[in-house]
C-alpha cells in the first residue's frame, strides 16, 4: 500500500514538473510576442516619420528641416510612453510569471 502511494507521488510530481516546463515555455512565448510587437511598432513609428518628412520635404537628406530629428525623437519617446502604459494597464506580468515557474521548478527537482 506505501509502495503505490509513494509511486503515485512520483507521478503527480512529474506531471507537475511537466505541466510547469509547458506554462514556461508558454510565457517565454508571450514574451517573445511582446516584444515583436513593440519592435514592430517602434519601426513603424520611425518609418511614418521618414516618409512625412520625405514626401513633404524631398528624398534628400540635405532638403528636409532641421526639426526632422527632433520630431522623430518626441515620436519614439512617445510610442515608448504609450506602450509601456498600455503594457502596465493590460496587466501583464511576464517576467513575475516566468520567475514564480522557475521558481517552482527549481522546487520540484
């Protein structure tokens, strides 16, 4: 009888462990999500601001205004701003999710 309940415990152990490596693997994967989609981001931003100023200005760099810079600078620190407030209020929380697995599977082992 201690035996099969000593062996059922291995079990439900492993299924554990292997239910925890799947979540991890599935946060690494969400992460990785996020931040495609921030980079994505971040060259469109950039890219809609090349070609204002390219089509506004001409497509020489000589021809466009001094500001062009500036511009492109308050446009990604705002896309910065908006993600990172869009990223807090959705909740994720990534990198807590990754840690507490790690975490529990530095504990089962």
């Amino acid at each position: 009888m201690a035996l099969s309940d000593v062996k059922e415990t291995i079990k439900q152990h492993e299924i554990d462990k292997k239910l925890a490596k799947r979540q991890l693997r599935i946060e690494y994967a969400k992460g990785a999500v996020i931040v495609f989609v921030f980079l994505v981001g971040l060259a469109l931003v950039s890219n809609l601001n090349n070609i204002y100023f390219a089509v506004n200005y001409g497509f020489g760099s000589k021809e466009r205004p001094w500001y062009s810079n500036f511009v492109l600078l308050f446009s990604i620190l705002a896309y910065l701003a908006l993600f990172v407030s869009v990223y807090k209020k959705l909740g994720f929380k990534v990198t807590d999710k990754i840690d507490d697995l790690n975490t529990i599977l530095d504990s089962l082992d």
